[in-house]
C-alpha cells in the first residue's frame, strides 16, 4: 500500500533510538500516524516540527498497519510560531483538537482551515478570530454544529445575537431580548459567514465572546462526555492573544 500528498506535522513521539511516529493532518486521509526511520536525526529533526507543511509518502504491507513515511518540507512555520506564546499556545491547541478526530477520516474543510490559522499566528487578533471559527467547525465536523443561519423562534435571517444553549441555534435581538440573560451572545464575525476564511474583524469582546459560546458547546458535547480535562492549551492561547492586544492597544 502507497500513498502521497501534503501534510501539516501535529507532533511526534520518540521510537527507539533514532525514528519516531510523526502524526500529520492531510487533505484527503484526515489525522494520520506513521513511522520515520531516522527521525531523530539533524538533518530529520528540524523539519517534523508542530506547523510546519511537509510532503509525505506513506507505506506499508496492509492498510491498517502503522506503516512508514518518507517526508520532503514545503513550508516551515516551526520557527516562527515558536517565538510567541501565541504560536506555541496555539498549534498545541490546533493539534489537540484534530486529536479529537478518528485517525485516516478525511476532513478537507480542517486541513484548509488549520492552514490558515497557522498562517496568521504572527498578527493574534486575527488568529483568535480564526481560532474561534475553527472550534466552530470543529463542532459541525464532530456532529454538534450550531445553526446561526436563522432565528429559531422566527425564522429571520437578520440581527441574530444570541445563540440558545439548549438548541444550538441562533436567535434574533427581537426574540430573544425576553430571555437576554440566558442565552449566550453570538458575535458577527462567527454568524457572517460569506468568506469565511478570509482574516475576520472582531475586537476584543467579540472574541471574548465567541471563546465563551464556543467553549460552551465542546465542554457540552466533546470534553464532558469523554472525560477529557479542560486543554491548557486553549486557555494559554486565548490569555496570550489578550495580553499581546492590552499592550498594543
């Protein structure tokens, strides 16, 4: 069994004396894990770094052996995410969100996103905006997507700021203003959703705000169920990006 494509290395953990097991995202086969001979090596262990966009070609006897990779690099964002709290807060994140996901289940919409995010490290209130739909996407590719097409009660398309924490579902101002204190705001930047790759706008309280609504429904439908303990890594991303926007102004 062969196959080749472009990667997105999540991590690595030591084999032996001198290989490890890379994990990668890929476009067409999701989260995948193989061998590299030698990937402890000078000349190996700089390019299997978190971010960094590689070449692979995976091998191996049976289709669900762990098999081996042989890795050429593309594009090197290591470095350069390793100079912020930012960038190391937030490629572990990425990375353990996708963890979240079967191992070899395609999903292109991530891969695409994750890219992105990685892209724009370097300017945080772009990237917590990113991030932020990211989680969103999370949840629609885990099965929990929100609907923040529509008002729920009225079916409007237009001034929905809230989300209902019992249906997931957008509500407009005028529905929602009787119930104000129980639903969750939903900033614009999360519900506008034509281009929604392109660097968004959000100040500090949209961001504020879209961590809490989205944070809301993984620790509902994800964390919680499986036991798993609020990420560091999130919250050392998200603290990050506020202080780097307090002392910038």
């Amino acid at each position: 069994m062969e196959w080749t494509g472009e990667a997105i290395i999540l991590g690595t953990r030591k084999h032996g004396e001198t290989s490890v097991i890379l994990e990668v995202m890929t476009l067409e086969r999701g989260r995948h894990l193989g061998l590299v001979r030698g990937g402890r090596s000078r000349r190996l262990q700089p390019m299997l770094q978190p971010g960094n966009a590689v070449h692979v070609t995976w091998r191996a006897r049976l289709t669900d052996h762990l098999g081996h990779f042989s890795v050429e690099p593309v594009k090197s964002r290591a470095a350069a995410l390793m100079e912020s709290a930012v960038g190391i807060h937030g490629v572990q994140h990425l990375a353990g969100l996708l963890r979240l996901l079967p191992e070899r289940d395609a999903h292109a919409t991530l891969y695409d996103a994750l890219s992105i995010v990685l892209d724009h490290m370097d300017t945080p209130a772009v990237a917590a905006a990113l991030m932020a739909r990211f989680e969103l996407e999370m949840l629609t590719e885990l099965g929990f997507g929100l609907d923040l097409s529509q008002c729920a009660a009225t079916g409007a398309t237009r001034d929905l700021i809230w989300v209902s924490p019992k249906s997931g579902r957008a509500v407009s101002r005028e529905a929602g203003a009787p119930y104000a204190t129980k639903l969750l705001p939903l900033p614009g930047f999360l519900s506008h959703r034509e281009g929604a790759n392109a660097p968004p706008s959000a100040d500090a309280d949209d961001l504020r705000d879209a961590f809490r609504l989205t944070g809301f429904f993984l620790d509902r439908h994800v964390f919680a169920p499986r036991g798993i303990i609020w990420p560091a890594a999130r919250e050392g991303f998200v603290e990050a990006c506020r202080r780097v926007r307090a002392e910038t102004g």
